[in-house]
C-alpha cells in the first residue's frame, strides 16, 4: 500500500481562471452509503482548491458530477435516468460538463453504456479517482474531448484531501476503504476493490481537527470497520483506534459503521461498554436469519454466534440499540428460511431496520444462483417483515419514555417550531426549542411518542 498527500495542482487553477470568466459551479450530487457522501465531500473540497464554487441546482451549474451507487438494480436505474434528464441541460448550454464517478463507474459494463448511449457525459472516473479530478478536468478542457477512465484500482491512499464537509457538527471520517469479504450477493467488492486501512496518526490528525473546529459527533466509516488494521505496518485492532481516539479531549461523540458480525469482538463491546464518548448503539447487519442462507451469502456467521454477541453487548452495555441490514428473497430462500429472519427480529428486538429486496448484481456470485421464487412472494415477505418490525420499534420506543436524557440538536422537527435531536441509542425525539440549539447537546424529558419518534420537552 503507498501513501500518497494530496497535493494543490496549481496549473489546473489557472487553467479554470482563464477558461472561465466568473468562478464556474459545480453540482455534485452523492448516491447510495455514507462513503459515497464522504467521497462527495472530498470532490467537492477539491473542486474548490481549483476555484470551483458549488451550486444546488443542475441548471446553475457549468459541472455536473453525479457519484453513483451501484449496490442495488434500482440505484443504478434511477442515475441512469437522472443521467438522461441532463441532455436537455447540455442542449441549452454546450460548454456544461456532465460527469460521472463513484461505484457505477467502476464497472465495466457501466462505462461502456455511457460511452456508447450518452455521448453528452464528457467525463467518468472511478472511486480511487478523486485526487486525479484536476488532471482529468485538465484534460477535458484542453482536448475538448471526452475523458472516459476505464475502471481500476489503485493500491493507494491519498491523505490530506481538501474536504468540504455538509454539516459543522457532524462529520464523516473515513477510517478505512473497500470490502475483502465477497458476500455473494454484493457488489461492494469489485466496486470498491480491496481493503486498505489508513494510518492511525492520520485518523487521529483529521479526529483532532474535527474535535478543535468543534465538531460534536463523528462518524467513522468503513464496510466492515472491525477489520481495520490489517496490512498496516503496525499492529491495531478497531477496539484500539477507537481508544486511540477516545483519548483526544473534547466534548463529542463518536459512532461507526459499519460492523460486520463476523469480526464483531467482545473486545470491541469491552471497548463500547468502558468509553463515554462512544454511542451505545451497535449497527449490526444480520440480513438473513437461516443459517443455510448465511452459508450461501458467505457472511461467515451463524444465528447463535449473533445472537451471543448481542447477548454479550446487552449484559455490558445497558440499554445499548441495535439496528441493522436485512435481505428479503436471496436466491432459494424458503419460507422456513424467512421465518428464521422473523424470529431473529423478535428475538434481537431491532431499534431500526434497513431492509431490501435482494437484487440481482452482475458479476457476483448470487447472480448464478437459481431464484425461482416469484417477486410477489418476496414482496410479501417484505411486507411482513416491516409489520413485524413496526410493532417491536413502537413498542422499543414506548419504553424510553420517562427519561432524562441528552440529545445532539440535528435541525427542524416534524412540526412546526420543534427541534430533532438525536439520543446516544440513536432515536430521535422533536421537542419545543429555539433554533439556536441545533448542533448543540440538549437535556430533553421524554414525554410520549408518534409511531418511532419520541417527543420530548426541553429540560431547562
Ligand atoms: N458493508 C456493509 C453494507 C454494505 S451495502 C455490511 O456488510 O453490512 C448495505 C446493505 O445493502 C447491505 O448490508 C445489504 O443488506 C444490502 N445489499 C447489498 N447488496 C445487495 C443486493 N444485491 N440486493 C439487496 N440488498 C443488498
Ligand atoms: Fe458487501 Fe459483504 Fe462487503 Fe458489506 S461486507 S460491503 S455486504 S461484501
Ligand atoms: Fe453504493 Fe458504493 Fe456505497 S455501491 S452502498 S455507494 S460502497
């Protein structure tokens, strides 16, 4: 692995000064998981270390980057069409620059769509592309010809990135990128290429900068954070970063995401269990509760083995939440297996789920698989799934009433002249406040409940 600092490309500044009379704009528009939005971030603060303003609307702009996602049919579908609806852009104003990047472009058969059916994107360029924008852009306005990069990966960190982040009290901080885990069903893999750690005193640099500009919760990504460490030159675990970085003084919290059950430690819950600043929240993706599927979906866990650690981490972590990730209708999968999925959400008694409806992904494994149940039956099952999974949140969060707690203040509530914050389990609760509050700790009482929101009073 090379470790590379980004470094200001000074010429390509220039170059925008004299193509452009004004600061041109850019709308960067991120699809799909929290990394793609913190790769969004990073394109952004280097489009701005050229002299790009940014703009939120695709008719101001002389760039349109879209950063795709790939992990789902319908995510590929609708950039396709968001993609399209941006000719009639183009036809109004030729010297737009349309481009595409993120997990899509890193696929073969992506790349050659656009160049053959969209000959109005000028420019696409995959994950590991970012530091390369100005070069690219270079290239773009001085050969006046399309800059289509054919997908691959870099064995390469690049460090000290421009960011522009979206919030100023909350951030995300990359901890590590791509996936070694080749569950059969996921893209992810060949996408994002392998695993690469980055350097704990790089982690801790960006950490302290965050903490000093006064940032109150950080968020640490990676598709499977507990394997953090490996190929580095040092010996770390994920329980020993997050320790690392626990020791930085401040007043903040810290989650993550996201954790993979097979490299879920009870070092890590240790860990949870002993640090203030770390949410007790766990975001655990199960997504099948039958042993056979999890054999399929190569997820390299068993139902016991999960259960255990979220017995493990209810024992050392009072009132700690889970949520998590769950696939209806994998390849082959019965009703008896579906059952065991709802008996593991009874069972576990999830805050949150994300569920989705398995989606067929070229080039993965699944995708060879038989799937002969009908899609009316795996939207069934969905439909139950959701049902049962409302009735135990409601529940969950009717039990939560009567506390005392402290909320983050994350903007505008539901109704008017409420405030939405965050607990550490990561409910959210509305309640009565001036605006003034939001980015700050609050103390709220919470007093009732409107399906999964909690509602609350400012504990003064
Ligand atoms: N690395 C994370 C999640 C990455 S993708 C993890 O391992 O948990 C986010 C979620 O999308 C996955 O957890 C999975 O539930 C879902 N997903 C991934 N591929 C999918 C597919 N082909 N069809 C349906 N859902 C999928
Ligand atoms: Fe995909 Fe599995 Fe990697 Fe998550 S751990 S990104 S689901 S391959
Ligand atoms: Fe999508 Fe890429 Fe994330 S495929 S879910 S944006 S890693």
């Amino acid at each position: 692995m090379e470790f590379l600092n980004f470094t200001h490309d000074q010429s390509a500044a220039d170059l925008i000064a004299t193509v452009y009379p004004t600061p041109p704009l850019a709308y960067v528009h991120s699809y799909g998981c929290q990394q793609n939005v913190s790769d969004g971030e990073r394109i952004k603060g280097v489009l701005m270390d050229i002299g790009f303003g940014l703009c939120d609307k695709p008719d101001d702009a002389d760039l349109i980057l879209f950063n795709t996602c790939a992990v789902r049919e319908h995510a590929e579908q609708r950039v396709f069409g968001n993609v399209g609806a941006l000719k009639a852009i183009k036809e109004k104003k030729p010297s737009l620059i349309i481009g595409l990047c993120g997990c899509m472009a890193n696929q073969q058969h992506v790349v050659d769509k656009i160049r053959k059916s969209y000959p109005y994107v000028d420019l696409v360029f995959g994950v590991d592309g970012i530091d390369t924008l100005p070069a690219l852009l270079t290239q773009k306005l001085n050969q006046k010809k399309r800059i289509l990069m054919e997908p691959a990966q870099r064995p390469v960190i690049v460090e000290q990135m421009p960011v522009r982040r979206e919030s100023d009290f909350r951030a995300w901080l990359p901890i590590m990128y791509g996936c070694d885990n080749f569950c059969t069903y996921c893209i992810v893999p060949y996408v994002r290429g392998r695993e690469k750690s980055r350097r704990p005193e790089d982690i801790l640099a960006e950490f302290k900068q965050l903490v000093e500009a006064g940032y109150k919760e950080i968020t640490l990504l990676g598709q499977n954070v507990n394997s953090y460490g490996k190929g580095l030159d040092e010996e770390i675990d994920f329980a020993d970063l997050l320790n690392l970085l626990c020791a930085v003084p401040g007043d903040y919290q810290i989650r993550f995401m996201t954790s993979h059950p097979k490299d879920a430690s009870y070092k890590l819950i240790d860990t949870i269990a002993a640090q203030p600043h770390l949410c007790k929240h766990l975001h655990l993706p199960v997504q099948c509760g039958s042993n056979r599927i999890l054999t399929e979906m190569n997820r390299r866990y068993t139902v016991e083995k999960y259960l255990d650690l979220v017995e493990y981490a209810r024992k050392r972590i009072p009132g700690i939440t889970f949520s998590s990730d769950i696939i209806v209708g994998f390849p082959g999968e019965t009703e008896e297996d579906f059952q065991g999925t709802l008996e593991l959400v009874k069972k576990v008694g999830y805050m949150q789920l994300f569920t989705f409806i398995y989606s067929k992904r070229t080039g993965t494994k699944a995708a060879l698989m038989e799937d002969p149940t009908p899609r009316k039956e795996k939207t069934d099952r969905m439909q139950r799934l959701l049902d049962t999974q409302d009735a135990i949140a409601m529940d969950l969060v009717k039990k939560q009433i009567g506390q005392t707690v402290r909320v983050l203040v994350e903007g505008y509530g539901r109704t008017e002249g409420t405030l939405s914050g965050r607990l550490d389990n990561n409910l959210t609760v509305e309640f009565a406040a001036e605006d003034c509050l939001i980015g700050n700790y609050a103390m709220v009482k919470l007093t009732g409940a409107r399906a999964t929101v909690l509602l609350g009073e400012l504990d003064a």
